[in-house]
C-alpha cells in the first residue's frame, strides 16, 4: 500500500513539473542582451540534398560578432561564429553550421571526428 502511495505522489510530481515546463516553454521571452548591439540582419532560406528547406537567420554585431539561428531538431539554436580554414564556420554546443559561399553543411559532433555531415549540400535559395 505504501508503495502505491508513493508512485501515485511521484506520478504527480512528474506531471506538475512536466507541465510546468511546458508551460515556461510557451512563455519564454526572446533573447535580449543589451551589452550586445546588432549592426546588420539578414535571413535566407536554403533547401539541402536530401530536400530539406529551412530559414537561418544572420546577425552581425556593432562589436564584430558574428551569429547564426538555425533550426536544429526542431529547436531554433544560436550558433556563434568561430575561426574557420575557408568559408564562416557557426558552433552551438555540438553542433556546426559551415557555410561556404551559398553552401552550407550541418555537423554534430557527437556523430564522430569523420562523421557526414547531418545535413549535407545546402543551398541558399535565389529569388
């Protein structure tokens, strides 16, 4: 009985904090940081080898910074720009948005040092 008792509370407590979450999810604010000021913004849309096609956004800011948001798993991720061979290369946690030109690959780190890319052959779509 008192085992019972005890799922059924954390059954409960799973549900409150799961809808709570949810809850903040819906309600989060855009991302402001005042220190950091933006100069430029551009959005292109791109379609990839496999058909793919997504939006990024482009920030360039006043103090030099570069940034990028892409659509990573379903999620919007802020990607900073970090030194590259050739093109500008984008980190955010694992993930690497490598753009070359009007091309551009998405690598997970995760994946492995000789990993392909996740999404491979992107292309900005010319209107």
């Amino acid at each position: 009985m008192q085992n019972k008792r005890i799922a059924g509370w954390a059954f409960r407590a799973a549900s409150l904090a799961l809808a709570c979450g949810v809850m903040a999810q819906a309600q989060a604010a855009p991302l402001n940081v005042p220190e950091i000021q933006t100069q430029a913004r551009q959005a292109f849309s791109y379609t990839c080898a496999n058909g793919r096609t997504f939006k990024v956004a482009y920030i360039n800011a006043k103090n030099g910074q570069s940034f990028a948001v892409v659509p990573v798993q379903g999620q919007r991720l802020l990607f900073v720009e970090t030194i590259a061979a050739s093109g500008v290369k984008y980190q955010a946690g694992r993930y690497t948005w490598w753009t070359k030109g009007p091309r551009a690959d998405l690598y997970d780190a995760s994946a492995g040092d000789n990993a392909a890319p996740m999404l491979a052959g992107c292309a900005t779509i010319m209107r």
